[in-house]
C-alpha cells in the first residue's frame, strides 16, 4: 500500500466528483429519479397551475362565503413550508386512516402551496386590469363569463407570465422535498447512491440533472413572456 | 313618434351622495343630443345609466319604449341596441382592431369567423380604418383607437350609441377625425347622446343641448338658444368659463 504514489489535491478532487467509474455505475438509477422527478413535477404544475387559476375565477365572482374560504386556503399554504405539508400529509394523516404514498403526498402537498400562490398572483392579476376593460365588454352585450374568458384572463395571464414561472420553478424544485419521506426522486437517488458508493460524484450528477430540468424550464418562461406579450 | 331613448324621474345615488335628483330628457330618434356641464354635474353618470353600466335607485330609461329597469329585461341583448365609446377608448390591448371589433359578433351574436370579420370590416371602413384591422391598440394613434371604439358598437348594429367624453383624452390636432366619424354617423341618421366639451361640435352637430348641474337638467334647447341667448345664470356662468361667451 505504501507504494502507490500519493494522489494530488486535483487528482483527489477528480476521483471525488467526477469519478467516470463511479457515474457509470449510478447512471440507471439517477436516470430513474430525474424521470420521477420529471413527472412529479409535471403533475404539481398541472394541479397547482389548474386549482390556482379555478380558485381564482371563483374569487372573482365575490361570494363572500367561498372567497373567506379560498383566502384562508391561500394564507394557509402561502405560510407552511412545504416540507411541513409533506410531512403531515405522510405522517399525520395514516391517523386518519388516510394512508397515502410518498409521491401522492409530495404531490398534493406541493401541489396546494403552489395553487394558493398561483391563486394569489392571478387574483392580483385580474385586478390589475382597468375597470374599463370590462366595462367595455359587458357594454357590447358581453357577460360577466365571456368577458373573463377572452378580455380579462388573456390579459391576467400574460401579465402575470413572470411572477407565475418564478413561483413555478421555486415550488417544483420543492420535488426534492420528497426525499424525506423516501420518495426515490432525484436527490434522494443521487444521495443514497453518494453514499453507497462513498464518494460525491452521484451528487454532482443530480446537480447536473437537476440543471438539464430546469434550465429549459427557466428558458421556456422567458420565451412565453416574448411570444405572448401584445405590441404596444 | 315615440322617442328611441327616455329618462323618467331618473334618480341616482352613490351612498348619501346624490348624483342625479329625478331627470327627465327625451332623446328623438335619429337626433344628436348633447349633454354639457361642469364635472361633477352627473352627465357622465347620466350616460351610463341609459346602458345601465350603473343601475338607478328610482326612475326608467325606455328604450324604444320598453323600461329596461324592469327585472326580466335581458341586458346583454340591450346594450347590443345601445352602444358606448369610451373616454379612454377602453380596448382590448390583446387583440388586433379587427379582433376588438369581431369578438362580440362572434361571442355574443354567434357570427361565425368570415361573417363577423366582414361585418367588422364594414364597420370600420365606416370609421376609415380598413388599413389597420390588423394593427393593435398600442399601434395606433389616440384618434384611431377611438375611432375604433366607435367601429366596436357600430359592428353590432346599434339603435343609439352614447358617447362619454370620447374626445377628452385626445391630443388636439386627433380630436377633429373623431369629431368627422360622430358627424357622418348623424348624417346617417343614428340617434346619439354625448356627453363632451367640444361645444364648437354641440353648435354645429348637435340637435339638441341640455345643460346639466348638480344633477338636475337647468336648462335644454336648441344650440342656439343654449348658446346664443342662455337663460340661467349657472349656464351663462358655465359658459362664460369656457369662454363661450
């Protein structure tokens, strides 16, 4: 043992992130936690994104009685870290005998804190269009329907494009979460896999990963902004 | 002959605020009535309830001779027989001229695509703005894009178009296009009610001014009589500000 040469800082550092044996042995399997992170986060955004924008339009139609419930819904959410949800949802709720697994409770949980922000942004959103808007819809015999659906929300939504993928972005990160509760998504895989094979190059492969999902995302809001902003 | 548009004992009020105090007017059709007073006197408000975009406390507007305050009236069907341009043009910012003319058409009178769009065309070549149907708001000048808010209530074929301040929030020298649109839809025989202080056009085009001030009618007549021999000393006051005489 003696007579192995000792490595250098830089070759240490090398065999300690990017150690080519160690990644090929980890590929498969962080490969399977990007695809459940992928589809996690694809179904947080489509529930999120949907409930937001419905609990939204019903905020609108100014009931008292659901919007007390719709903002102590959005209050709720907006201030309990998700981590917290995920925790109850998983932990607390077999109590219950309301069992459910890692990914429906990372899921659920993470998809009501982004409907309550998504809630709030579009609410903000709609607010922000003039009075005029929709008094010029509703004199052209428009109803209070129709005018939601293509003079106010057409507007709201392109308004709100940026605060909307921000949010999007922060909630969906929020996948890793799921590693608490043994969710075999990304950072769990790449940490176990750290571990295991008691070295970090697994951990810079989820980094990596994590940057391959979620750049494009970032590039694709940017890209929603341009396209659907009107001339002015 | 029946009148297009009559108020009867019109009364409004914001809260304790009373804006109008029991207004009757009579506006003929195929008449431009002009309504002028100070800010504050109701005019605005007055407009607003002949579309009932504010709801009165007491009183009926009859259209055509039918009281649209009465439950029961379907008031989108109305307020396609009643038409408003704005002060502020209020377009659709998302949408092309064409598209801002065409959605109600097709919306709410469920004109297919071709229909609505030559429909909306005709509307605004009435207007002169065939040229920009493809333009956005934000790509017009304010003189267009009122003229295009005019082309919006045309589209759907209105029995009376009511004009709230329409040239208030233009630039002077854009004033006189909207002014020659307004003046070739009288010629056309629409029945109008304007509420603006463009009292060289309540001379020229009007048929009949009413003078308004505290939410009461003062005083109403021919352009001539409003402004050559005032009778009420609110009015010669209010005219004497602006000028006039």
């Amino acid at each position: 043992m003696n007579s192995t040469v000792p490595l250098s800082s830089m070759d240490r550092f090398v065999s300690s992130f990017f150690n080519a044996e160690v990644a090929a042995r980890y590929v498969a399997p962080i490969l399977d936690g990007m695809l459940l992170t992928i589809g996690l986060g694809l179904c947080v955004i489509a529930t999120g994104l949907v409930l937001g924008l419905v609990l939204a339009v019903l905020r609108i139609q100014h009931v008292k009685l659901v919007n007390a419930f719709i903002i102590a819904f959005a209050d709720i959410f907006r201030a309990l870290p998700p981590l917290v949800v995920i925790i109850l949802l998983f932990f607390a709720f077999p109590y219950i005998e309301l069992s459910m697994s890692a990914f429906t409770a990372t899921w659920l949980a993470l998809s009501l804190v982004l409907a309550a922000f998504t809630e709030e942004i579009f609410w903000a959103g709609m607010l922000a269009i003039p009075k005029g808007q929709w008094e010029a819809a509703r004199s052209t015999g428009m109803g209070s329907w129709g005018t939601l659906v293509h003079v106010i929300l057409p507007q709201a939504v392109r308004m709100t494009v940026p605060p909307l993928t921000n949010r999007t972005i922060a909630i969906t990160k929020g996948t890793a979460l799921g590693s608490v509760v043994a969710l075999h998504e990304l950072l769990n895989v790449s940490s176990s896999a750290s571990s295991e094979a008691g070295n970090a190059t697994p951990l810079v492969m989820g980094a990596v990963a994590y940057l391959i999902l979620f750049i494009p995302f970032v590039v694709l809001g940017r890209w929603v902004e341009t396209r659907f902003a009107w001339k002015r | 002959m029946r009148p297009a548009l009559e108020l009867r004992e019109l009364r409004k009020a914001y809260g304790p605020l009373a804006v109008l105090h029991g207004v009757n007017l009579s506006v003929p059709t195929g008449k431009l009535v002009f309504i002028i007073g100070p800010s504050g006197s109701g005019k605005s408000t007055l407009l607003r309830c002949c579309n009932l975009l504010e709801v009165p406390e007491s009183g009926a507007v009859m259209v055509d001779g039918k009281d649209i305050t009465l439950s029961g009236v379907n008031l989108n069907d109305l307020r396609q027989q009643v038409g408003m341009v704005f002060q502020s043009f209020n377009l659709y910012p998302h949408m092309t001229a064409l598209g801002n003319v065409t959605l109600a058409l097709r919306k709410v009178q469920k004109m297919n695509k071709a229909q609505a769009e030559t429909v909306g065309l005709e509307a605004l070549a009435r207007v002169g703005l065939t040229d920009k149907a493809n333009a956005f708001p934000g790509q017009l000048s304010g003189g267009q894009q009122q003229r295009v808010g005019i082309a919006r209530s045309l589209a759907l074929k209105p029995k009376i178009l009511l004009f709230d301040e329409p040239t208030s929030a233009l630039d002077p020298e854009l004033v006189g296009s909207v002014l020659k649109v307004m003046r070739d839809l009288r010629e056309s025989g629409m029945t109008m009610v304007v509420v603006s202080h463009e009292m060289g056009f309540a001379r020229a085009a009007a048929d009949h001014v009413v003078f308004m001030d505290q939410g009461h009618i003062v005083e109403e007549g021919s352009p001539q009589t409003i402004f050559d021999t005032p009778q009420h000393p609110r009015l010669r006051e209010f005219l004497a500000s602006l000028g006039q005489r």
